[in-house]
C-alpha cells in the first residue's frame, strides 16, 4: 500500500502526543526509576530472585489472571456475537447495567458475593427456604476466585468486542454465505478472525486487571497459596515498610505482564472502508426468545450481588428494615462523594484526550511501541503507581512551593489519570485504526491541513469511542482505592475509600449505603453515555 | 455547555484542597491514629472535642491504617513527618518505632500495671491492651471448642476463620500464640488447622465481617470482642472462648514522635488519654483500659479475662520473619 500520503501529516500526529508522553514520562517513568532504583541499589532484586517462593506466588498469579481472562473473555463472545446482530427491548439498559459491575471497588463484589453467594448468603437462605438446607457452598475455593473475576471482568470483554463487532459491516460473511458455506464455518473462518483484536485486546486488559488483584483472591480464595505478587507488595510496604524489597517485587511484576503485553497476538488490523456500519436487526420469533434468555442470564449473573448490597443497605443482619445506615453513611460520605467525582471527572477527561492523541498517531505510524508504553501503568498495577509517586511526593515538595495538600491532591489526580489512561487508549486506538485512509488522503486533496483534518474528520470519528473510554475511565477512577489510599495519607477520601474504612468498623450496613450511591453514581454515568452515543452501536 | 461544565468542574476541584487546606493551620497538635481510633465510629469523635475544649489545644488527627501500616508510614516519612502524637503502636512491633519517638514519663504512669509496661524507656505508653481469642456463636449448634488443641478436632472442618498473619497483626498474634505455646512444634498445631479453616482472611475485619454474617461459627479475633455485641445489638449470641493453654496478648502504646516542636502539648494529650479517655477508648475499641482506676459498663463482665497471658515483645523481626517463613510453607503444601 502507497502510505506516502499518510506521511504528511505524520508530525501533527506527533506534536499531538507529545503531551500524552511527558505525562506518561513525568507522572509514572520517573517515578518508576525512583522505585526500581531503590531496589537494584539495595540488592533486594537479586534476592528475591534467588527466592523460589517469589517464583511460586508469581506463577499462581499467572495462572488466575490467565484463566480469569479466558474465562471473561470466552463467555463474552456469545453474548458480544448476539448484541451486535439484534436490535431488541431492553438491549441498551443491559449494555449500561454490564458496565456497572465494573465499577465496583474489589472489596465490594468480596461484599456483594458473601452477602448473596456466602454460606449463610441469601442464595443460601432462599434455597433453605424451599428445600430444607442450605446446599451451596461457592465461596473460599479457587473457583470463587474466577467467579469474581469474571464479575468484574466480563462487562470488559463483552462491551469491547460488542462494540468492535458492530462497528464492522456484515458484507465479509454474506460473501461467504453467498459461496454456500455454512453458519459455523462462517463464524470460525470469517467472523472469529475478524473479532480476534478485540477479544485478544479485552483479554490482555482482564488478565493485567486479575495480575494484580488481591483482596477478592485473598479472601474467596481461602487458602494461604492464593497469593498474589500484588499482596506480597502491599505486605512488604505496609507490613514490613521495606521499599527496596517491594520495589523488587513490583520489576518481577512488571517484567511478566510486559511480556504478557508484548507475546500478545494482535488482531487483524481492520480498515473499514465506508463509514456505513451493521445496521442491527429487529429482533423476532426465534430469536426474541434467545435475546430473552441471554438477557436473563447475564441478569441473574450481574444483578444479585449489587441488588444484595442494595437490600442489606436497608435490612439488619436479622431482616428488621432501617434507614439509620444511610443517614450515618450520607453524612460521613458527603465530601468523599464530591471529591470522587471531581477526580474521576477530571481524570477521564484527561486520559481520553491523551488517548484519542496517541491512538491517532500510533494508528498512523502503525507503532506497536507507543501503546505498549502507555499501557506500561497497567502492568505495574495501582500499588506499584501509588508507591512511585509517593516517594516522588518529597521530591516534588522540596521543588515546588505548595502546600502538601495540594501537592497529595494532584498527585492523585495524576495516578488516577496513569490507571485510567492505558484502558481509553486500548479502547480508542482500534476505533482510529478502523478510520480508512481514504478519507484522511480525500481530505488532504480538498486542501484541508492535517490539523484540520484530525479535528475535523478524525476526532468526530472517534468520538463513540472517546466516549465509552471516558465512561470506564470515570467508573475506574470511581472505584479505584490502592493508589488513592497511598497517596492521600487519610487526608483526602473518596468513596470507596471510605467504604474500605466502614467495613473496617464491621459496619457492613453503611458501607453497603454508600456502595449503592458508587453504583448510582456510574449507573447515571452510563445512562447519559448511552444517550448521548448517537451512533447507537453499544 | 460541555465548556462550562468543565470550567465549574475545575473550580470546584480548586475549592476541594483549598478547604482542606482550612482544618491544618499551623498551630495545632498533629496525632497519627490507627483506625480503630480515628474517624467517626471510633473513640475520636468524642474523645478529641473533648480534649480541645478542655485544653484549647486544636488537634488535627489523621488517619493512618491499621497499626502496622501507621507504624510503616511514620518510618517512610521519617523526619518529613507532620505528626506530634502517635497512637496504636502494638508491643510486638514497637521496636521498630523507637527510633522515631521521645520518653515522657507521665505522671499517669503510676495507675498503670507494670506488666504491661513494656518499653522501660517510656517511648512508648501502654494506653489500652487485649488478648488474641477465638470468638464462636453459640448459636450455630456446634459443640464449644474446650481449648487450643481442641480447635484442630476434626469436627470442626471448614467452621473457622483464620487471618493472614503476612498481612494482619492479629493473624501474626495467633501465630506467635501458637509459638509461645508450642515452640519449634507450632507447625504441627498448623497442619492439624488447616482443613477446619473455611478461609484464612487478608485482616481482621474482613475475617471479623464474614463472622457476622454467619460465614462460618468461630472466628480469630479478641477476648473483648463480645462487648460490642452486648452493646450494640443486645446479644451474648457471640461469646470469647478462653483456653486453659493462654492467650497472647497485644498492647497499645501511645508516643510522642521525636523532635516535635509541640512536646507540652503532646503531653497533654497523652495524659488526657490514659485518665479521661480510657473508659470511652475501652468501649469503641473493644480493649481493656491499661489505667487499672478505670471503671468500665457492665457489657465488659462478657470479656472475660485469661489467667495466662504471653506478649512477644521479646521476639525480634529475623525470628519472626523465619516463623512467617515456615507457616507459610506449611500452609502452601
């Protein structure tokens, strides 16, 4: 292909990242160096790599985020497969609600999955109800552990490859149709390659996601084995305050998921050719009753965990009925709900915009390095963030005349933006390499300038997907709690941070309140963003 | 529209730090508090209006973890510290805290039991203490474990919740329990444990929640723990088990983070705690007050209090470093 033209414009794409990298450079490179630094000077690197129990926790660490993200990512295709062909009642609401669970801190789906799924869970004491015993016993096994991953995770794979799958027009597979080939050899031959970039894509983000999980692990898991490397840092921090130790831990961390990031395989790169997308069909017959069970499903999957922390928001261990939670929980949570979503706001904001910069630059350069460098924050999990620029925090202090507050304040703006960015560029950046080059080279023979073009008619193009990334960035931020508690010092708090410390008070009830209003909050986000997605596709 | 939106929204996240900015002014008392003190269900939501209007000292608490994370973050603040007063540091890792801390004999020293004074320098003051217990619900129709060695009776698989000890204090007291007790041979106490453990918890407090919510009928926690049932939900369901082996014990200290420029200040709060705060700190804390002249509410005749206490303040960080080692070992089979 004659890529002579792209050229062109290539520096504008360029200039345009050039934010996007002194962020990433500023606010995660160096204060990675500092962490990594630490370590190979005190010689701790070296020691645990001579420790065969640092091989154990990471290969277990390996193994959940892979079979979390396998399972995630496989369950999804069906349903992904199904709600990019139909249209039918209650697609939208359901798109929105799959979003939610994503939202939620770890240690309320720990909440949400005792409460319905525990031993004395209300699943248990439904069943007691009309069979006479209480006969599940889900929980503290390592199938829990996937189960809760797979809560959290599935709406990521399901909404990305949705989203991939029907913004591809379905004329590859009539084609095949047309050739007498059956259903099944279609979807193997035609479709499941199409989808691979997305599927590979969500899989990657799940896996990195589950890598460094650890309270759901932890505690589901119920066994002193399921430990993960994420643990052994938070012990080694705020156990042991040994941060040349942990600084070690997090390089071994941050060594696998880069390789897991780079042996990825990488879709097939999908250039669309018109701007026409699959229209969905209407639902009827047969498969109205399909759309209705799959509907079903995914209900009974994501809805009885949050609709229990809901109910016991409002209910006594024993069942009598009080509201005395929620007013303990508003009053406490008034601030803490405000300055969540401030910075979740103002983060989104920020990491889409640099996302949209570098999805359109990397998708034109056709440059793997640059994603995988933005995508860095995510391999070193939201512990390994909060440590660096913490220890940055002095640095920053003694150059810059603020208040410490001001300092802590947006240095958390800062690491929300780091864990928020790599999810909008893996979001935006299969959005800007659909954009066919015929329309940017058309644009440039009707004499418009590259600026011009990349507002004009790329940046509108991307703009379904900016939005969604602005949508999960803002529920990620809203439920992000590591890196926050790190960084504030107890002095400023967000909502879930503050769920953290009810349900450290045991006060289960209250924390359940305001976990309803984090789930509020992202459920209206969603809403607005499904109105406001005018292409309508997901 | 989306422009004015966005414009408000900076402002208001200007405002946001600027009032916090507000409550720390220079001239107030700054106390690390570990959880279960700060915020408004603990102590702290009485305890410190009350000091101020006593004193008219301003106090600016800060709420710092559990009390080993507080203990971490004063070590990696170092002399960057904002904190004068620190209170929750637990005996057994007070060793790691002197270094940051000046002594304060306070007068108050006297009402306090010498058993419990385990930093002779007076760096750290003992304020309250507990003792480590399993605590079962008598209402779940499992037979009451006897003792320690009872626990590991087969009767009781999957029916108790243990606690981390790589990532808890309480889940290392019942590991250093388990060492004073048995010595080398703890281990065997482990093997015999690890079918009856339903799940082994990342803290006391998700281990202490699943309790409650009928996860399973025992769980670790403290002898003191029934005292919060008695008097917040009116129940003696919840009951501590005492053991004829013993229990190991847990003190917490209050100190005085050295090179402060507010000491006649961090006195004040100090006394203040070991006499008019001890009552109040005992309750929200479910501890028993170090000041022996303490009268305590009835809820506490349900914390019965063991004849064998051990405290390992004597085992040093190596040794228990190789103990986390072998246990985790053992568990991980």
């Amino acid at each position: 292909m004659d890529r002579n033209n792209g050229k062109i414009g290539l520096w504008s794409y360029r200039a345009g990242t050039i934010p996007a990298i002194l962020l990433v450079t500023i606010l995660f490179i160096l204060p990675m160096a500092l962490v990594f630094g630490s370590a190979i000077r005190e010689g701790t690197l070296i020691n645990s790599l001579e420790d065969a129990s640092t091989y154990r926790i990471l290969l277990f660490t390996v193994e959940e985020a892979f079979v979390s993200a396998l399972v995630s990512t496989v369950a999804a295709i069906p349903f992904a497969a199904f709600f990019s062909r139909y249209r039918f009642p209650g697609r939208k609401a359901i798109l929105a609600l799959s979003g939610l669970s994503f939202t939620m801190p770890a240690i309320l789906v720990v909440l949400g999955f005792v409460i319905w799924y525990g031993n004395n869970g209300y699943l248990n004491t439904l069943l007691e109800g009309i069979i006479g015993c209480k006969p599940l016993r889900i929980l503290y096994s390592f199938p829990a552990i996937i189960l809760a991953h797979a809560y959290l995770n599935f709406p990521i794979a399901f909404l990305i490859i949705t989203s991939a799958w029907s913004g591809r027009p379905e004329t590859e597979e009539l084609a095949a149709y047309t050739l007498g080939k059956g259903r099944l050899w279609t979807f193997l031959h035609v479709t499941l390659p199409a989808i691979r970039g997305s599927a590979a894509s969500s899989f990657a983000l799940i896996f990195l996601y589950c890598f460094s999980s650890f309270a759901i692990v932890l505690v589901l898991g119920g066994q002193p084995r399921y430990y993960t490397l994420e643990a052994e840092i938070y012990r080694r921090v705020y156990i042991d305050a040994d941060i040349p130790s942990a600084a070690a831990i997090s390089i071994i961390a941050l060594a696998a998921t880069a390789i897991m990031l780079l042996i990825m395989p990488e879709g097939r790169r999908e250039k669309r050719t018109s701007r026409k997308k699959r229209e969905l069909k209407e639902a009827h017959g047969g498969s109205l009753i399909a759309a209705f069970f799959l509907v079903i499903l995914i209900l009974l999957f994501l809805l009885p965990p949050m609709v229990a922390i809901v109910y016991r928001s409002f209910h006594e261990k024993g069942g009598a009925f009080t509201t005395e939670h929620w007013v303990k929980g508003l009053n406490a949570g008034y601030g803490a709900m405000l300055s969540s979503f401030i910075i979740a706001f103002l983060s989104s904001y920020l990491s889409t915009s640099a996302a949209s910069a570098i999805a359109l630059y990397s998708a034109h350069s056709r440059s793997r390095l640059l994603p995988f460098f933005t995508t860095l924050p995510l391999a070193a999990g939201s512990v390994t963030i909060g440590l660096g620029l913490l220890i940055a925090s002095s640095y920053i202090g003694s150059l810059i005349p603020l208040s410490a507050d001001w300092i802590r304040y947006i240095l958390l703006l800062a690491a929300h933006v780091m864990i928020t960015l790599p999810f909008s560029v893996r979001t935006i950046t299969p959005r800007a390499q659909a954009i066919p080059e015929v329309l940017r080279d058309s644009a440039y023979t009707l004499g418009m300038s590259s600026i011009r073009t990349i507002m004009k008619v790329e940046k509108p193009l991307l703009r379904s997907g900016r939005m969604k990334a602005f949508c999960f960035s803002f529920a990620l931020s809203l439920g992000e709690v590591n890196a926050t508690m790190m960084i504030s010092l107890g002095r400023l708090t967000t909502l879930p941070a503050l769920i953290y410390d009810l349900i450290g008070r045991y006060d289960y009830q209250s924390a359940s309140a305001l976990g309803t209003i984090l789930l509020l909050e992202a459920l209206i986000v969603f809403i607005i963003a499904e109105i406001g997605d005018k292409d309508g596709i997901s | 529209m989306r422009k004015i939106i966005l414009l408000a929204l900076i402002i208001a996240s200007i405002a946001v730090p600027l009032s916090a900015q507000a409550a720390s002014e220079e001239n107030t008392l700054t106390v690390y508090a570990y959880d279960s003190f700060s915020g408004d269900w603990g102590p702290a939501g009485k305890l410190i209006p009350m000091f101020e209007e006593k004193t008219g000292i301003d106090v600016e608490l800060v709420g710092a973890g559990d009390a080993v994370e507080m203990l971490s973050r004063i070590e990696l603040e170092g002399s960057m510290t904002d904190a004068d007063v620190v209170i929750g540091i637990t005996d057994d890792f007070a060793y790691r805290a002197y270094d940051f801390l000046e002594p304060y004999e306070s007068p108050v020293l006297e009402d306090i039991p010498d058993w419990l004074e385990f930093d002779p320098e007076h760096r750290l003051i003992p304020f309250d203490y507990g003792d480590f217990a399993f605590v079962w619900d008598s209402e779940s129709g499992i037979r009451k474990p006897e003792s320690l060695m009872d626990l590991t009776s087969p009767e009781y698989k999957g029916q108790v919740i243990l606690i981390d000890p790589r990532t808890s204090s309480v889940g290392l007291g019942l590991l250093l329990w388990t060492y004073n007790l048995y010595g080398d041979d703890f281990v065997s106490w482990w093997e015999a444990m690890k079918d009856n453990a339903l799940t082994v918890a990342d803290g006391w407090s998700s281990a202490y929640g699943l309790f409650t919510e009928g996860e399973a009928p025992i769980v670790l926690s403290y002898t003191t723990s029934p005292v919060y049932h008695v008097m917040n939900d009116n129940t003696t369901r919840y009951q501590a088990l005492i053991f004829p082996e013993g229990h190991e014990a847990t003190i917490e200290g209050i100190g005085i983070i050295k090179g402060t420029d507010k000491r006649a200040e961090a006195e004040a709060f100090i006394d203040f705690i070991l006499t008019d705060g001890q009552a109040d700190i005992a309750i929200a804390n479910s501890m028993y007050p170090a000041n022996s002249t303490t009268v305590l509410p009835d809820a506490f005749d349900y914390a019965p209090e063991p004849d064998t206490m051990f405290t390992s303040t004597a085992i040093d960080e190596e040794a228990k470093d190789e103990i986390i080692d072998i246990w985790t070992e053992t568990m991980a089979r």
